[in-house]
C-alpha cells in the first residue's frame, strides 16, 4: 500500500484539480491523505452562513464532506490563513500563507509526512498553475518539505495542460461555440495558465470517476468558481475535467497515462 499526501492552498483546490486521482488512489486500496495550507478565508461567503459561525468553519464542514468521497482518510490543515489574489492587501498579513516562512510552513507539512511514512506529495507547478500566491507557496513548501522529511517523498506537481486546453478550445469554436477564453493568456501572475504538454510526465484519465469528481466540486458548492463549474453540461465538465495532469520533475520526458499513485 502506498500513502499519498495530497497538499492543496485552500478547500476546494482538491476538488478541481485531483480528486479524480484521489478517488481512483483510495479505491484501489491505497492511503490518500490531505492537507490544506489555509482555510481559504477569502473565498465566497455564502448566504446560509449560520450567524456565529465564520467562513473558515463552514468550508472545513464542506471540506469533511468531499474527504469523504475521496476516501481520503485523514485531513489536516497547516493553519495559515487565506492570502488572496495577487496585489491584495491580505498578501503582507503576517497570518497569511504568502507570508509564512517557507521552512516553519516545511516543517510542519514534513511532521504529516513522516507520521504518515509518505511515499508521494503533490503540490503544484512552479508558478501554482494561475499564480495565485498562495498556490505558489505551495510549490515551495511541498519541496522543502520533502526535502525535510525523514524519508524524502517523490514530489508530483498538479498543474493543466496548457496545449490541451488550445486544442479543446479551438474545437468548441469549430463547434460554433464563443468563448472568451485563451489558453496562453496572462493569468494571475501575467503567466498562462498551467504547463505545455512536454513539461508534463502524468496525465491520469479520470472519466471513469467523472461523476464523483463533480459530487465532490458539489461539497464547495459555497464558491462562485464552483458553482460555475457545476453549470457546465455533463459532456463539457468531462472534456475539461476529465483528465488531471502532474509535473514531477527529475523524471525523463514522455507522458505516463497510469495512475502514478500505486
């Protein structure tokens, strides 16, 4: 059995980019752990926010719910808070993921990974793949803590594949469709978004889990991203979530179709 430690920014994070993967991981009978960077304190605050309570609270309520969809058996949080967008005054908060200091944030992800024995980290891609802040930072924890770790985990980096997103993109115009999207626009950081196709050695078909995927985007359903993705059409939801894509450097070029993850 392998344990793979699944760290993501912000509740929700998991359910775009790698639940497929975690969903097929824990039903083949292998140990899927999670770890969340912040409580994503920024996001959507919904309507039915009970009074009292605060958004923190009720995104680790939905938090617990897509865990348990997954199969995920444990969560932990690193208990940093939400940083925001790039330029945002809540990126210097002296709480905030962004401004944490990478080896106090390493360590304390490195003590989930030795407690768990961890044979894989996932993180993101060098720039988080939009540029989020706190998407970035997770790329330099989750190094730093496999570096910390006691016995290293290889490191996997959830990132999109910027060619497959074109190549779907120019389909839907052939198809009539208008989109104002472009696959190698500037996102938050004035990169494009993801990674071109030859940075990337995993690409994991998770058509056959899709549905599930989409129950547990339907656990966040409190963000306004969320409830976008939900609005897509069944066939248009697989085409664009049905593939989950991950850097892992170090490795030779060519891209694995397997679950990288057993």
């Amino acid at each position: 059995m392998t344990t793979t430690v699944f760290f993501h920014a912000h509740p929700d994070d998991e359910a775009s980019g790698t639940a497929g993967s975690m969903i097929l991981t824990s039903r083949a009978g292998h140990r899927v752990v999670l770890v969340y960077a912040t409580g994503g304190e920024h996001g959507t605050v919904p309507q039915d926010l009970p009074e009292g309570m605060d958004l923190a609270e009720y995104r680790r309520g939905e938090a617990a719910a897509s865990a348990r969809l997954t199969g995920t058996s444990r969560v932990e949080w690193l208990g940093y808070v939400d940083s925001g967008m790039t330029g945002w005054e809540q990126n210097g908060h002296e709480t905030s993921f962004h401004s944490a200091n990478t080896d106090g944030a390493a360590r304390r992800l490195a003590r989930v990974l030795d407690e768990e024995e961890a044979d894989i980290l996932v993180g993101y891609d060098w720039h988080g793949g939009y540029g989020h802040p706190d998407h970035v930072k997770v790329h330099h924890v989750a190094h730093r803590a496999a570096e910390l770790a006691a016995r290293r985990p290889r490191v996997l980096e959830n990132t999109m594949n910027r060619d497959r997103m074109r190549r779907q993109l120019e389909l839907a115009r052939q198809a009539g469709l208008e989109l104002d999207m472009d696959a190698d626009a500037p996102a938050d950081d004035g990169n494009p978004v993801g990674l071109p196709e030859k940075e990337i050695r995993h690409a994991v078909d998770v058509t056959e889990v899709i549905d599930g995927k989409r129950e547990v985007l339907a656990c966040h359903a409190s963000q306004e991203d969320v409830q976008f993705m939900l609005r897509m059409p069944e066939e248009v939801f697989a085409a664009a979530f049905g593939v989950e894509h991950y850097a892992e450097p170090g490795r030779p070029e060519g891209m694995s179709s397997g679950l990288p993850f057993v």
